[in-house]
C-alpha cells in the first residue's frame, strides 16, 4: 500500500453470508501489515437473513474519523444490499458484485466488476459460505493491502478449527479471480 493511500471498504448481502467476518479479517490483515485500521457494521433486526453492511477503514496513517464517507470499493452479495448502498457512490469506487446481480444504473461499466463469487463458493469450493473468504481475496488484489500470507494469516485467525485448508483455498480462489479479471480486462 502506497503512503497516504486510505481505503474505505463495504461489504453488504444478507445477514449469515459472513460480511461482517470479511471486514474484520480485512481490518486484521492491515493491522498486521503495519497499516491503521478501523471496522464497524450495522444489520437489521433480523440476524439471519436481514439486510447487512460492514465497514472497514484501512489507511497508513492515523483515522480520526472512523466511519466510511466514501466507499473506495464496494462488494455486494445481494440485489436487496447491491441497490441499497450503491446509491450515492463516487465514479471513483469500484464496485464488485456477485454475476448474477443486476447493475444499478448510477454505476458505470468502467467501476463494475461482475465475478462468480457465490457460485465459485459453492461449486468450486464446495461451501457457499466460503463467497465471503473468495470476497476478501479479490478485495485484497484489487487493492494490494497486504501480501498474501498476512491475509492467510488473518483469514486463518477467525475460521473455525477444520476449516482451514478450505479456507486457504477460497482464499486463493479469490486472488486468481480477481487476477484473471484484471489481466482480461487491462486497457
């Protein structure tokens, strides 16, 4: 991460697909990096199911303020989460959805990546809620917050005993997603 760079990041779906999880591996890796870091989510009253939106601040210098303002990326899982918190987004923001998800029509073709993330979870990996892990890898290449065996690790602190060498794996499923994106999509 390139000083003075701050990152504001939201991760939105539906309570039980693990947004809340990502954020806080997210904020733990740059933590780990040597990065300042702050994480914050709101859910409705419906734990499961419900709509769902986590945050998370990373900056190499000291956040004074720690609510995101201005989404630099944002992920959606669901179309409900998708049209709710892509309103307002600068055309700065590169928004990540799920491929099965339609566009709203304030985000533009140049902002939009559509991955496979929840299909990827489920046929690849063999998990669907793994789409959150897949989510953390493509976040971190996008952006390059951390090498990958800091985010290994953070994704490895918070995953229940077991699940490790799946994890890994969506991990990594994530990094080669989003690599492929970019290699298909350079200008």
């Amino acid at each position: 991460m390139n000083i003075d760079n701050r990152h504001e990041i939201r991760l939105a779906g539906s309570g039980g697909q693990g947004v809340i999880l990502a954020t806080i591996i997210l904020a733990e890796a740059a933590v780990l990096a040597g990065h300042h870091a702050a994480q914050s989510e709101s859910y409705g009253p419906e734990a499961r199911g419900g709509s769902c939106k986590a945050e998370t601040l990373i900056s190499n210098r000291p956040i004074g303020f720690t609510k995101v303002q201005r989404p630099s990326l944002l992920v959606a899982f669901t179309q409900k989460a998708l049209d709710q918190y892509a309103q307002g987004l600068s055309e700065q923001c590169l928004v990540i959805i799920d491929d099965t998800l339609k566009s709203p029509s304030n985000i533009t073709e140049k902002q939009l990546v559509r991955l496979p993330l929840l299909s990827t979870a489920r046929n690849v990996i063999g998990k669907v809620q793994t789409a959150n892990i897949i989510a953390v890898g493509c976040i971190n290449e996008f952006l390059g917050l951390t090498d990958k065996e800091t985010m290994q690790q953070a994704v490895l602190h918070h995953i229940p005993k077991g699940t490790e060498n799946l994890n890994v794996k969506a991990l990594e499923a994530g990094m080669k997603m989003a690599a492929d994106w970019k290699k298909g999509h350079q200008a």
